[in-house]
C-alpha cells in the first residue's frame, strides 16, 4: 500500500512527458478531426451552391 501512494506523489510532482508515438497519434487525432469539419463545411456549401 505504501508503493502506491510513493509513486502517486512522484508522478504528481513531476508530470511525465509524452513519447514521440503518443504526441504523433495526437496531431494525427486533431488533424482528422479538423478534416471532418471542414469536409462537413464544404459539403453544406456545395448543398447551399446546388439549390
């Protein structure tokens, strides 16, 4: 019981930097989510454009 409350206040001390995969798969999360939005964007104006 003792360890764990050791290792809870070393890692809340110090916050643990993030690996280069986990930085990659983040950007890669954001980007497909800005891609999203704009493909939803440009798909309603196409629809705005046609009627």
């Amino acid at each position: 019981m003792a360890k764990s409350t050791n290792q809870n206040k070393q890692t809340g001390n110090k916050p643990k930097k993030q690996s280069k995969r986990q930085r990659r798969n983040k950007i890669i999360v954001y980007l497909m989510i800005a891609a999203m939005v704009l493909s939803t964007f440009t798909a309603g104006l196409s629809f705005l454009i046609n009627s």
